[in-house]
C-alpha cells in the first residue's frame, strides 16, 4: 500500500493532486518511457540530458563567431486529425520539421530542440508515441533532444486531446549567415519536392475532408491510402542543405509553410525582385489534385494556402544552378527548376505564380 493510500484510509476526507486529475506518477513513468529515444539524439556539445530543471549546451569551438538562431512551431490543426484517426506516431515529426527547418534558412545548423506537451490527462502511451516522434524528428535534423515540458492540466483539453509547442536553436557562423541580401535578376529558383501537405492548411483539408466524405482507407496514389497521403509527416531537409552550403554558393531559402509558395517565398527577397514561379514546371502531386478538385479551391488560393508539392525553396546563381541540383538529387531530394528571379515592378506581389 502506498504512503497516499494510507493516508486516504486514515483521513478518508483528504485530497490529493491525483483526486484533482494530475498524476505525478504518470509524468514519471513517461520521463522513463522516453528516455531511451532522447538518448540516441545527443550530440558532443550537451552536457546534460532529460531530468534536470534546464539542460546544458556548449557551443562548439569550430565556430570562430558562433550566432544562435531560434524558433518556435506548433503543429496546427493536423493535430485533429490526429485525434480522430488515433495516429500520433509522426506529429512529432511534424513538430521537429516546422522549426529546424525555418531556423535552417538561415543557414543554421540546429543544435537542441525542446518540446512542450499539454493535455487534460495523460495517456502515457499515446504521449510516448508523440515523443518518440520527436526524436525521430530530432534524428532526421541532427539536433539533441535535451528536455521538454508535459503539462497535465485538467479541464483545459478534451479526452484524448493535447497540444504540442516545439523550440529550436541552432548555430552559424556570423560570416555565412543566409540573409537573401545577395539575390539579383538572374537567379535561379530550385524547389525541393515535399512528402505532402507537412502541417499547414489542415483547417482547409479538414473542411474538404467533411464535405467530400471519402474512404479514406482506399488506394489511393503511390501505395497510400488517402489518410496516409494526408497524415504524412512534414519533410526534415536539414541534413542535404548543410551538405549543400558547404559544397556551393546559397544566395536564399524559404520554408514553404502556412502561406503557401507564394507568401513564403518574399520573406528572403530583397524589396526590388520578384521571384517567377513556373506552375508547370513540376507535378502537382495528387493529395493537391484531389483537394483542388474536391473543394474547388482556385489555383491562386492553392499556392496561397499550401506547399502543392514544394516544401523548400532554394535560390543559387545561374552558373551554381545545375550543380546544386545534381547535389540535392544525390542527397536524396527530388529537386525541380521551378522559376528565375526578375525585377521588381512597382510594388508589384514579390511571388508570382503562373
């Protein structure tokens, strides 16, 4: 019999942190649970692992003018999904992806991630599956998974709900940081093909979702069913774009995420160039097929809202163009030649997708 117990027995009035709906025992066995997972995502310049009220991190001495580079996502309304098909083994992914990418266009190598789990009560092993995701996602990018945040907060989520907030640091060098100061007429716009929808519009999917009212369990393109087109998890592009910045001149990268293609893309431009996107320059895969044609979303509305196929933009000069791309290619990425940089006219939309 537990100490608590005895207590209760005695004094059958009293209460405890488990009768108000947070259970301090669950939180621990799910520190153990993960534990393992954290353990393969360390790298030399961490001192110290999951457990301790902060976790220490050095940088490493091969910075001469180390600059920290930060960010913070969520994962969005993808989490619904999640909900109600039961699927939590890859929105931790998803988490990891939304801020090693956007701190990567920077040209940031990420170091350490930390993540924050809220829910109403914890079910430690829908919990453990999310967080083995997260070090799968922490895997993908080369960053540690030094600690985190699980918040039990009873009434504030529904049964088998939670929220996911994730933190990224990492480092550049002062000299290369990536700020897209660089790009002029002439330039050639490289797109990375994307796994899917990644985390952005799944208010739109979901409403398509309700409408159309499809089997999602039936073949539907490259081996998947709809659903596994639907939850796939957002692409870490981490690792061949670090290759890629040491083997070649990157003049700017843009993360395509909620916004679409054309309102990511001028968050790298200088104010006098606008970025020509060729729409049939790559195949627009068929998940953005069949949400176009099933909400009747216009094309202008698609490049707004969602990646359609391209999760990263990548800007090199003319003469760096067919190299970057054999480079990706042999990287893993499937790379398209998706537009060219022109002049700005007036104060015309930087993106243009035609």
């Amino acid at each position: 019999m537990s100490r608590e117990e005895s207590e209760q027995i005695l004094n059958p009035t009293s209460l405890s942190y488990r009768d108000a709906g947070v259970d301090i025992d669950a939180g621990d066995a799910l520190v153990e649970n993960i534990k393992p997972f954290a353990k393969r995502t360390l790298r030399p310049e961490v001192l110290g692992g999951i457990g301790g009220f902060g976790a220490l991190v050095e940088i490493s001495k091969k910075y001469r003018e180390p600059v920290l580079v930060s960010g913070t996502d969520g994962v969005g309304t993808k989490l619904k999904l999640a909900f109600e098909w039961n699927r939590h083994d890859t929105v931790g992914i998803d988490l990891v992806a939304m801020s090693v990418n956007d701190i990567l266009v920077q040209g940031a190598e990420p170091l350490f991630f930390l993540d924050y789990f809220a829910c109403g009560k914890l079910d430690v092993p829908q919990a453990t599956e999310v967080v083995k995701g997260i070090a799968a996602g922490c895997e993908q990018a080369g960053c540690a998974l030094i600690g985190g945040e699980t918040a039990e907060m009873p009434g504030m989520y529904p049964t088998g709900e939670y929220d996911l907030a994730g933190f990224a640091v990492g480092v550049v060098e002062k000299s290369t940081i990536i700020t897209g100061q660089t790009i002029r007429p002439g330039d050639v716009v490289l797109g990375l093909a994307a796994n899917g929808a990644h985390s952005n519009g799944y208010s739109l999917i979901r409403k398509i979702i309700e409408r159309a009212k499809p089997d999602l369990d039936a073949p539907f393109a490259d081996g998947k069913t709809l659903r596994e087109a639907v939850i796939a998890p957002t692409r870490i592009y981490v690792k061949p774009l670090l290759a890629l910045m040491q083997a070649l001149p990157v003049k700017g990268m843009a993360h395509i995420t909620g916004g679409g293609i054309t309102e990511n893309t001028p968050r790298v431009l200088p104010d006098d160039v606008v970025a020509e996107i060729d729409a049939q320059s790559w195949p627009l895969p068929p998940l953005f097929q069949w949400l176009q044609r099933e909400g009747g979303v216009a094309a202008q509305e698609m490049y707004r809202t969602f990646n359609c196929g391209i999760g990263m933009v990548v800007i090199v000069s003319p003469e760096h163009a067919d190299a970057a791309s054999d480079f990706l290619a042999r990287q893993g990425e499937t790379v398209y030649t998706i537009g060219k940089i022109r002049p700005r006219d007036g104060a015309e939309h930087q993106t243009r997708v035609s």
